[in-house]
C-alpha cells in the first residue's frame, strides 16, 4: 500500500449559466454521479460545499468555471471510475453539449501523501506547472503519467478527456 493518493482538478467553463435550460441535464445529474464517485472502489475524498458539489467553488482566476477535484487510492481507481463506470462515461459523451472546449490544459493529476487533503490554490499551482512545463513528476496527465514517490511506475490511460464536472 502506498503512503501517497493521487489528486486530480479539472475545470470547465460552461456554455451558458448552470441555471440555463442547456446544462439542466448535467446539474440534475450531479448528485447521481456525485453518489457514485463516493462509493467508487479506490475513492478518498472529493471538494464540495455544503450543498454537495463544487460549482460554487471558485478559482483560476475565473467565477465562471467549475472546479473538480477529488482524491483517489491510485491512478487506476480514478482511471476505472473516470472511463468505466457507465453514468460517468454518459456525462462525458455529452461534456460538448455543456462546455465551451479549452485551448490549454484543463486537468492535471499529482501526488500527495495519504491523508493531505489538497486546496485550490494548490490544484491551480499544479494546473499551471503542466500548462508551463508539460507532464513532470510535480504535475502529469493520464497520457503521461509518473510514479508516487514510494510507488512503481503506471502505464498510460489511453483515453483523457474526464468530465469537466462531477
């Protein structure tokens, strides 16, 4: 067992308000996929308000984006729940219908010791990184992907287009 989780942020920004009629099937479907990424082999935490999603959460220089981040075990306990689990994998299959397409990096994966629960702040540093330098030890993609500091490394997810929002 590794001493060290895997974060993962991605943002989005959508196409038009989350109150609009055009995102009412993302937002009515938060709570559900929420529910599922909780009960998710391999999950750890995910960043929600008291409401229990992230949308109010602002960051990146933006009020206009959503925030995603949660922990997870390992980079195949986020792979599996990201790319196979069938709800999740729908959103996916309709983020174009919600979300204006991003020119720069919009997720980024890094290691943190088990237990660290990871700030915005800390996810748009890492965002950054990768937007600066590319995938390295600090800040990675599913493409590209780098061992935790104890562990061996993993091989590459083929896919990485996560859902902008869970």
């Amino acid at each position: 067992m590794s001493n060290y989780h895997l974060a993962q942020v991605n943002i989005a920004l959508p196409v038009e308000p989350l109150g609009s009629a055009r995102l009412a099937d993302f937002v009515a479907a938060l709570d559900s996929v929420n529910a599922l990424a909780e009960a998710a082999p391999g999950f750890v935490w995910r960043l929600k308000t008291d409401e229990g999603d992230a949308t109010a959460v602002r960051g990146f220089d933006d009020d206009r984006l959503i925030v995603n981040m949660s922990v997870w075990e390992s980079v195949e306990a986020l792979s599996d729940f990201t790319y196979r689990n069938a709800e999740h994998a729908a959103m996916m299959r309709r983020r174009r219908e919600w979300f204006v397409p991003m020119k720069e990096a919009f997720l980024v994966l890094w290691w943190i010791p088990a237990g660290h629960i990871p700030t915005v702040a800390e996810a748009e540093e890492r965002l950054t990184h990768l937007r600066r330098h590319g995938p390295t030890p600090r800040a990675f993609t599913f493409r590209r992907l780098f061992p935790a500091p104890d562990g061996e490394p993993a091989a590459p997810v083929v896919q990485e287009q996560p859902c902008p929002a869970d």
